[in-house]
C-alpha cells in the first residue's frame, strides 16, 4: 500500500463537513492577506474547534516562504505559523510545514517554543546540516515530484533522511502519480521497493500516534486544505 502523505485537489469548496478523505487544514503562507486574516481563521476555528470530522487528521500545510514575492513579511508568517503549532499540540495533530529558505526561522522557533509536538517537513530540501538540528525535534520529512529531476538537492536530502522519518507525497502535482515518486525513491536510496512500502507504512503508525483511529488501510491519501478566510 502506497501512502500519499500530502496532497492538493483543484476543487476546494472549504466545506470540511463534506470532506470524505482523510484530511489536513490549514492557511498556507501564500495565501495570507492580512493580519485580518489570522483573526478571522482563529474566531472561525475556535468556532469550530469541537465539531472538527474525524477525518481531520492534521494541521496544515502553514509555514514559512522566503522565496515567494508578493506574500506577506517573514515576521507575519512567523507569527501565523506560531498559532498553528500551538493549535496543533494543543489538539494532539500532527502539523505539516512548507519551509522554503526559512529553515533558521522555524528552527529557532521549535526551539523558543520547546516543540514537543509530530512535524511534517513536506517538500524538504535542506542540507544535512539543517536536517540534523531538525531532527532534533519530532520531525518527518516527505518528498515529492521535485525528486524525479535529476540531481537536485532534494535527492541529496533525502539520501540523509533516517529511513523512519520518511514519507512521499504528490503534492499539488496531478500528472504525478505516487507510484512514480516511490520508485524514484527506492532507485535514489538503493532499497527494495517493498521493503520502502513497509517502512513507509510503519512511518505512519508513528506520525499518528496520539491519534488511535489512523491506519494504513484507512488512510491513503492525506488531502490538504487550504483555508483562506473567504472559505
Ligand atoms: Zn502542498
């Protein structure tokens, strides 16, 4: 069994009523507006809170992007991607991190805040280095279709993953299937594809261990909602 740690479908009405698949919410860095915005999410949410499905299974993707113009200042990021750490343990969830070229950032604020909650670095593609401070925390770290181009950085990242922090994702990438990204995994880490599936399937176990109802047969494909306020 293939696990698809995060991914994205075009069609998002927001409802999360209605959402049958197993699924994360969250306000990604690109789609912060204001500080209205943050207000807004946390009124809704606190709202919300107890009447989230059982599918909701993790909180995300947020996080920080020093990459992307035209988004709101690090600091701004800084301190939505606070509130969604702290709504994260405060639920017991998992929570699923888009990191581009902030990795000093998060980390200072894993360490301000003693994090003691599971992350999901999805997309990674730090140094050795940044990996081996992260893993100083309960950190996971997933890989996508960024691998199937040759020679990248993400495959160096990945080769230095501790093969039970990994995951693999499609993302927002709908012509890519997972099994594409498995096999280029097994081919990068030199390693049986079965055995890869099992670990896979183990990995998960462990980023849903506060959570007793997840299992590899329930959970294939872990849907991620981007929350704006207009939703
Ligand atoms: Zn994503």
């Amino acid at each position: 069994m293939l696990i698809d740690i995060h991914k994205h479908k075009k069609s998002n009405s927001g409802n999360l009523e209605f959402i049958v698949e197993m699924f994360s919410v969250g306000i990604h860095p690109w789609d912060l507006n204001s500080l209205e915005d943050l207000e807004h999410f946390k009124i809704k949410f606190n709202q919300k809170k107890n009447q989230l499905p059982q599918n909701f299974l993790a909180v995300g993707e947020c996080g920080l992007d020093r990459r992307r113009v035209g988004i709101v200042n690090i600091a701004f990021q800084l301190e939505v991607l606070k509130w969604h750490l702290l709504w994260a343990l405060e639920i017991q969830r998992p929570i699923i991190i888009h990191c581009v070229r902030a990795e000093s950032d998060i980390l200072q604020l894993l360490k301000e805040l003693n994090y003691q909650g599971i992350i999901l670095f999805h997309d990674f593609a730090g140094n050795e280095q940044i990996l081996k401070n992260l893993l100083k925390f309960k950190s996971y770290f997933s890989y996508g279709p960024g691998l199937l181009k040759d020679s990248c950085q993400k495959q160096l990242s990945l080769k230095s993953t501790p093969l039970d922090r990994l995951f693999f994702e499609t993302d927002d990438q709908a012509d890519i299937s997972i099994e594409q990204i498995y096999q280029k995994g097994s081919s990068i880490l030199n390693l049986n594809p079965l055995e890869l599936e099992k670990q896979i399937q183990l990995n998960l176990f462990s980023f849903f261990r506060d959570l007793n109802n997840v299992s590899s047969s329930n959970l294939i494909n872990l849907l991620s909602m981007r929350l704006t306020t207009q939703n």
